[in-house]
C-alpha cells in the first residue's frame, strides 16, 4: 500500500468512525423516541401534538438511514482502496478528479458518469 493510499484509507476510517458514531446516536435517539410515545397516553391521529411526533419520527427515521448508507458507502470506498481502485471511476475507468473525492470521499464515479 502505498503512502497516498495510506492517508487515503486513514481518512475513510475517520469518517467511518464518525459515520459509525451518528449511527449509534440517531438509533438511541429513535428508540427513546418509540418508548416516549409508547408510555404516552397520547392518539397520533387526535392529539395536536401527535402529527408532530409523527413527524419526528419519520424524519428521524429517515436521517438514520441515509446515515447507515453513507455508512456502507464508506466501507465499499475502504474496499476500494484496499483492491486499489479507489479514484477510479466504476464505469470508464478514469480517474475521479480529486475535488470529486475531496467533496464525497465514497464517490464511485467520475462527474461525467455520474451524471448519466
């Protein structure tokens, strides 16, 4: 593994960690969500305030799985780096330009297959 290839893959640890971190927060903030309103003598469809937890819990559902998704992007990306075809595009085989990697370090694709 080479130098570059080192940092590379230290990054995606840290952030993985960090992804891996919000996981665990966003899934105990969700299960203290459920247990709130199931000791709650509150009606969803009655209470004023149950469209609010309604929503609070689809939204929170919602930012843990796009969470747990970034999650396993970033291990595929770890995968890739360990194969040695991290920075290169899934479909042309060109070189993800690095501001690509810098602003999504799982990026799979170059911008101009990304786009299509």
């Amino acid at each position: 593994m080479t130098r570059e290839s080192s940092s590379v893959r230290a990054e995606l640890l840290r952030l993985r960690d960090q992804t891996q971190a919000q996981v665990v927060a966003l899934d105990s903030d969700l299960r203290s969500l459920f247990e709130a309103s199931r000791s709650s003598n509150a009606d969803d469809e009655h209470d004023p305030e149950g469209s609010t937890i309604a929503f609070e819990r689809a939204q929170l559902t919602a930012v843990l799985d796009a969470t747990r998704r970034r999650l396993a992007e970033l291990d595929v990306a770890l995968r890739r780096v360990e194969a040695g075809t991290y920075g290169r595009c899934e479909r042309c085989s060109r070189p993800i330009p690095a501001e690509r990697l810098a602003a999504r370090p799982s990026a799979r694709t170059c911008v101009g297959c990304a786009g299509s």
